[in-house]
C-alpha cells in the first residue's frame, strides 16, 4: 500500500545535503566556509515532482542574478521513505540545510526540539516583508508557541476537486461548480464510472476525510487549541468517514487497492482513466502537461457546511545554520513579489502574499486551470490540523489504519474507533 507521510520524504535528501556540505570547502577563505569564490553558499532543501522543481530553481537563478553576495545550494527531496530517527540525526550533525521547505504538519516535531529559527524578529523589521501581507489562514499554523511566526508560508493552497471535462460532457453531466452537494459529488461518481475509468479519486488519508468531517460538523481532534486525542469516533465525525469509505465500499467509485497500488492516483487522472480527482494545488504544473483532454478545478462539494483543508509549506530557517543573516536576505527575495510571482507563474503554488495570489499572474484564466479563483474563494474556509510535535507520526499512523478499512469495506465506526485508541498515546508524547 502506499504511504503519505510526506516528512519522511526530506530525509534522505537532509543526509545527502549534510553529506554534500560537510565535503565542500577547503583550507582557508570562504571556501572553508562553504563559499563559491566570492560568494557566501547556503543550502535550501525542497522537495517535489519534476514540473515543480522548476519554480524553485526559477526563483533561485532569479535572486543570484539580483545580487552577488549569495549562491544558493539546491537540493531536491525525492518522494521515499525512510525513518525518522536519520532526519534527527542529519539535524544534529554539523552541516544541516540553511533553509528547508516544509508543510505545516510536519514543522511541528522539528521546532518542538529547537531545531527551527523563528523568524519573528527578523520579519518585525524587515522592509520587505510585512506580516499583514500575507494570509492570516496560513501564517497562523507557521506560528508553533501559537505568538510568534516560527517560519513563513509560500503558499494558502486548500483541497480541491480536479475534472475531466470531457468525461462530464460524455455523460452529459453539469460541470461541478461551487456550492454542489455531497450528494451530486457522489451521483456524478455513479454515472462516470464506467469501463476502465473510476469517477472519483482519492487518497484515503486523514487529511482527505477531514474536510468533510468538518463539513458534516464533526471533529478530527478533541480540542484544536490543545489537542489531546483523535475524536473520529464521535457521531458526526463518523457518519462522514462511513460517507467517504463508501466511495469505496457501497458505490464502488473510486479505484481498489490493486488498481490504486498499480499507479497514482494522480497518473491515472492524466491518463483519464479517473474524472475527478481531489488533490492540492501542487499537481497543477503536472496537470498542465495534460493534452488530450478539458480540465478544471471545482472546490470540495458540501456536506452541511462549506469547508476545506489548508495545504501549506512554509520556509523554515535551520536553527544551527553558520548564515543566517544570507538565509533570511534569500527568504526575503523568494517570499516577497518577484519570487512570489515566478512561484505563481509555474502553477505550483496559490501565493500567500495576497498582491500575488490576487493579481493575473495567478488568476489569468487562459492558465490552467481556468478557474483559479476557487483557490481563493477557498481561503476563508480553510481549517487546519494539529502543528504539535508528534503530528506526523499520528497521522502516519492513523492513515494506516483508514487505508486498511478503506479498502477492507471496513465499518467506519470500528476503524475509527481503533484509530482513537492506536494513536492516543502519541498525543502524550507532544514536546511543544
């Protein structure tokens, strides 16, 4: 089965880089201190498929063009899995990442053992960024003492649903459009699974049911200030989940184990051998390799209430880096207007700088997707997830256990409450 703990996917690329470093330099001059002749060398980790490596090596050659002092070192994190004892020890070594990029849910155990710089000060007295520029939905989890701005997020993206127009206009369906219920959602998934080709994809991850567990009014945690527990087994959240199993299990939707384990969900949309699929805006720049067919983007359709899930990633600065002042003149440059901008222009990201996020070079319809606005109109419904420390592996573990009933036509009540109890006592192990 596949895994989604996208923490783990840093790890090697942490060790690679560590390893890169420590062999750089040489005796004396800024060789020695990781500088490429006259330039001071820091290094900044991200990670992505091909298409979105390209807005960071944009933004890159950009800010080495812009000034002479600075050359960025980028390394690129392939999706993989490995443990996660190598990542703490690739921090604890003696040449860790000037700069990583990284989601919200997974910050949290690297700032809870001091291994992240909050940025606070330097943002309060920066001419260039301003921290009321930005999106409060995504600036706010990027805070971990809940006060003061611990990294700063590149982007505000939110769960939504990718379509295959042509499919629709085959089966001579409505396009999916804002404000559609759950119930359309569902009957249009009936009517274009047919043959070969699956009406709704979607990875079975708890990121992935909880908007619609909030939409149903439910709760994913038992208190979202100070979480203590997983609360998938209270009614509300249930009837959601056996909702979103169901896509599976009752109506036969979405793909089963053997064909989702054959390839991604995400190929398989591109091949058009599924008509919807729900995803972050991060898929974009694959999408838009896409010629054989129409496609859009539509937001997750209503249970009771609107609502979706924030995708963020964030650039957070490595507490033991020797460059700090050079790290913060690039984060700078990559989280203002321009870099902002050529983040936009590849489709990779929704702009957290709300200049960029509001202006053409994101909402120009002759990109795709057309309706990039949805992104947008998102934004005030967003809600996220826990940021504590543990936060990653809860979720490694609960996205286990919902897979297996997932595809299993487990009951929806029996897995979660076996999620609760698996996963309770990591709560109890939170260093934030």
């Amino acid at each position: 089965m596949r895994s989604s703990v996208r923490h783990v996917t840093l790890i090697l690329s942490l060790l690679i880089v560590g390893a890169a470093c420590s062999s750089d330099g040489g005796d004396g001059g800024e060789a020695s201190d990781g500088g490429v002749g006259d330039r001071v060398t820091i290094s900044f980790l991200a990670e992505g498929e091909a298409e979105e490596i390209e807005a960071y090596e944009d933004i890159v050659a950009a800010f080495e063009d812009a000034q002479d002092a600075i050359h960025v070192e980028l390394r690129f994190a392939d999706e993989g899995e490995e443990l996660l004892e190598q990542l703490s020890t690739a921090l604890a070594g003696d040449a860790p990442p000037d700069i990583f990029l990284m989601n919200y849910r997974d910050y949290g155990q690297f700032a809870a053992r001091g291994a992240v710089q909050p940025v606070e000060d330097r943002l309060a007295s920066s001419s260039v960024l301003h921290a009321e520029d930005f999106y409060d939905t995504a600036m706010e989890p990027f805070k971990f003492d809940g006060t003061n701005q611990t990294c700063i997020p590149q982007n505000a993206s939110s769960l939504v649903v990718y379509y295959n127009a042509d499919l629709f206009e085959a089966a001579n369906l409505d396009l999916p459009a804002t404000g559609w219920k759950w119930e359309k959602f569902l009957q249009d998934a009936v009517q274009l699974t047919r043959g070969d080709v699956y009406g709704a994809g979607v990875d079975p991850e708890l990121i992935r049911m909880a908007p619609f567990i909030w939409s149903n009014g439910g709760q994913v945690v038992d208190d979202e200030a100070d979480p203590t527990r997983l609360a998938l087994d209270g009614r509300l959240s249930t009837q959601a989940t056996q909702r979103f199993f169901d896509l599976r299990g009752a109506y036969g939707v979405s793909p089963p184990a053997e064909v989702a384990d054959a390839s991604p969900l995400e190929e398989q949309f591109l091949e058009g051998t599924i008509a919807m699929y729900l995803d972050s805006r991060k898929v974009v720049p694959t999408l838009r390799t896409i010629t054989d067919f129409d496609w859009d983007v539509a937001p997750l359709p209503v249970v009771k209430e609107p609502v979706s899930i924030l995708h963020s990633d964030a650039y957070c600065m490595t507490a033991a880096s020797d460059h700090q002042d050079e790290a913060w003149t690039f984060m700078e440059f990559a989280l203002g207007s321009e870099g902002q901008q050529i983040a936009a222009e590849t489709g990779r990201t929704v702009p957290s700088l709300r200049s960029v996020a509001e202006s053409d070079v994101f909402l120009d319809p002759s990109n795709e997707p057309s309706n990039s606005r949805v992104y947008l109109d998102n934004i005030p419904l967003l809600r996220a997830v826990p940021n504590i420390g543990p936060w990653a592996e809860i979720e490694e573990m609960a996205n286990g256990l919902i897979e297996e009933g997932y595809y299993s036509n487990a009951e929806a009540a029996e897995v979660a409450r076996e999620v609760v109890t698996q996963t309770q006592p990591l709560f109890a192990r939170d260093e934030g």
